[in-house]
C-alpha cells in the first residue's frame, strides 16, 4: 500500500459501520507499524486509540483512503472496504482515548474516509482572524466593565449622607451605598471570567502561530505531526474564540442591564417632571419613597435625566407604577432610581398626604464630588392624589 511519506489528507468523516471483509494483506495495522521499523512499543502504541491517532497515522501513506477501528482500541489503514451483507451487531465499542466515541463493535468496524481539501492552511488563518475578533471586543467590554464599576465604587464611597439612623427614610436613601456595590461586584465578576479567557485565548492562538510557522517551514513535505499539530491547534483556538465570545455577550448583557435607558432609550416628555426641593437656593432632593423593584440604573454616559424620565413614563400604570425618580451623576457616570408612590407621610400640620425628602446642600453635594442630582415627580403624581396635591415633608436638611 505504499510506505510512509508526506500526508495525503488533512481531514476525514465517518462513512460506516460495517463487517469489514476485504483481505488482510491490503491492510496496515497501527499495532504493528506505528513505532517503525524495529521497535516493538513507542508513546504512540500507549495512547488510548482515538478517530484523530488513526486518521494521523493513516494519513502518511501514499494509497490510504479510508480507515477503520474495530474493538475499541484497534485501527487499521486500507485502500478499500469489502462489506459483509449481514451480521455483525453494532458498532458500540466506547474508544479507548475517547468514551464520547464509538470505535467499531466486536466484529464491526467503524469507518472513515480520509480526504485532502488543502483547506488547513486557511482554516487555520480563519481560527487567527475569529481569535482577533474576539479579543477585540472582549478588550472592548472589559474596558467599559473597568470604569463602569470603578465610577460605581467611587459613587457608593463619596455617597455619606450621614442619615443611615433615620428609620424608614434613612434607610432607603442610605440603600443606594449597597445597590451601586451588588452592581459593580455582579460586573467585575463577570469581568475576571472574561480577563481569564482571553488569557486562555492569548495562549491558544500563540500556539496555533507556532504551528502555522512550523508547517510553513517544512513546505511541500509537511509531516502528519506538524499538520495535525496546527489543525488541533485551530480547533483548539476556535472552541477558544467561541467561549470568550459567549463570555463578553455575558458581561455586554449585564451592563446593557445595569445602564438601562441610558443605553439609547429616546427621551420622553420631561417636561412633566419637577425637581423637588428648594433648588432654586441650591437644595436637592432625594426622595425617600420605595424603589420600584428592579428599576436603578448606571452607565457611563453624558449628565442627562431625560433618559430616566422616559423609563418612568414608561412604567406609569401597574401596582409598581413610576411616580418619580431620583438622580446623580459623578465623574461621567449617570444613574438614577425609579420609585413607586408607596412612603408618602402625612404631616401632623398638614391635611395632605408629603413626599418624605431629604434635602442636600449645594456645599455637601459638591463635598461628594457629585456634578448634578436631585428627585423628580410626575406632575400627575404630585398633582393627582386622592387626598389633594402633594406636598413635601423635608425629613432632613444635610450639609457639611
């Protein structure tokens, strides 16, 4: 059938499963031949016996065209097949090296055609290009991940209200700290998974230019073990490429999420909206009413409300309708939390039901390193209670 030489395929696919009758004599067998001349055992006869160790070792001889595997562990070249019309039961031999595949049956064999497409080469090249691609956007996410979080972790850090004590109100205002901190832990998490792999894509796709380098360098006589080499090395960096994709939609989503409507939601009718507090002698509020579930938002983006506005009007009817919101931005970063009308007071002094606020002074808000915040009611919220307009009840004034 030939001796051995430069490959004469670089890929092959299962075709049978049959009793495999053709004579022995037209058949080389990887027990008696894979260490050569004089050798009785080398590594290669210690491997557990796999589709891929045959087919490499197959694809050195001239004439080869197919090649079989029978009992689990045993594989044979040939130029040909001769089936056997019945019998033979099935081919449910688990492989030695392999056991999510089937290396024959106890008198069949499994069987593959080996073919040259000349295609490793450029399936290697298209392997480099999907690991760029892919290392691209992940360097992309991580890198808006890295000042999302750090800008959330300054925020929570610089937010010191000093009003922590103050039950209920206090607390939801203080609740804010703890929000922004689950937010950049969730996004940094994602962020170390997809650091890691990169790193393992990185170490791949080196590998696979080492191989491409080697097989270059051998040109028209390339070996089995230097072209097998490569193409396990672009399997390899495409099975790479694709989870470190899958890794950075992962951490893309999670942001996406965490930014909200600052993500390109248009904005809607802000004019309905007004600031609470004394703004106009540079007082701004947070209103202490509970959060609508699921409704706080951060994202690098430029100082504007507006976005969360329309998110509110968006959720203006339901048991978590959206009557205001609260906002600040700080060093690039915008975020705000959507709030229900659930925690109006009722003031001793007063017939109508207040919208609990504490108000922040310009000099403290400034003290925070915080360019803009305040809340924001809808008019029909504020205007439209059962009981009367709402008005609002200053739970406390906090300055430096």
């Amino acid at each position: 059938m030939g001796a051995r030489g430069g490959i004469v395929a670089d890929g092959f696919s299962r075709v049978a499963c049959e009793v495999d009758i053709a004579p022995e004599s037209q058949k080389i067998s990887f027990k008696e031949h894979a260490c050569g001349k004089g050798l009785k055992s080398c590594r290669l006869t210690e491997l557990g016996m796999t589709p891929r160790l045959c087919f490499d070792f197959c694809r050195q001889y001239a004439n080869a065209k197919f090649f079989g595997l029978i009992h689990g562990r045993d594989c044979y070249c040939s130029v040909y097949f001769h089936a056997k019309t019945t019998g033979g039961g099935e081919c449910n031999a688990v492989c030695e090296g392999d056991k999510k595949e089937m290396c024959g049956g106890m008198e069949k064999s499994s069987l593959f055609e080996m073919h040259m497409c000349a295609d490793s080469a450029s399936e290697a090249e298209m392997a480099a290009d999907m690991s760029a691609d892919a290392l691209k956007v992940a360097k992309s996410v991580v890198e808006l991940g890295t000042s999302t979080t750090d800008k959330l972790q300054a925020l929570s850090k610089s937010w010191d209200l000093g009003v922590c004590s103050i039950k209920p109100e206090g607390e939801l205002a203080c609740a804010l700290r703890t929000s922004w901190t689950e937010d950049a832990n969730k996004i940094i998490g994602l962020k170390h998974d997809t650091e890691h792999d990169a790193d393992v894509l990185t170490k791949d796709t080196k590998a696979l230019t080492e191989a491409q380098e080697a097989v270059k360098a051998e040109g028209e006589k390339v070996t089995a073990k230097t072209s097998s080499a490569m193409e396990l090395a672009t399997d390899t960096v495409r099975d790479s490429a694709a989870k470190l994709s899958g890794q950075s939609a992962v951490m893309n989503t999670s942001i996406t999420q965490t930014s909200g409507p600052f993500g390109g939601i248009l904005p809607g009718d802000f004019s309905v909206f007004e600031p609470l507090g004394d703004v106009k002698k540079d007082w701004f509020a947070i209103c202490a009413l509970v959060p609508v579930p699921g409704e706080s938002y951060a994202a690098v983006a430029e100082d504007d409300p507006k976005p969360c506005a329309s998110r509110c009007l968006s959720l203006s009817t339901g048991t978590q309708a959206c009557s205001a919101f609260n906002y600040q931005y700080k060093d690039g970063l915008a975020t705000c939390q959507l709030l229900t009308s659930g925690g109006l007071v009722a003031p001793a002094d007063e017939i109508n039901m207040a919208i609990p606020i504490f108000e922040v002074s310009k000099t403290k808000r400034d003290a925070m390193g915080i360019k803009s915040m305040g809340c924001y009611a809808h008019g029909a919220f504020t205007a439209g209670h059962p009981k009367g307009p709402l008005g609002t009840k200053v739970v406390k004034e906090i300055t430096v």
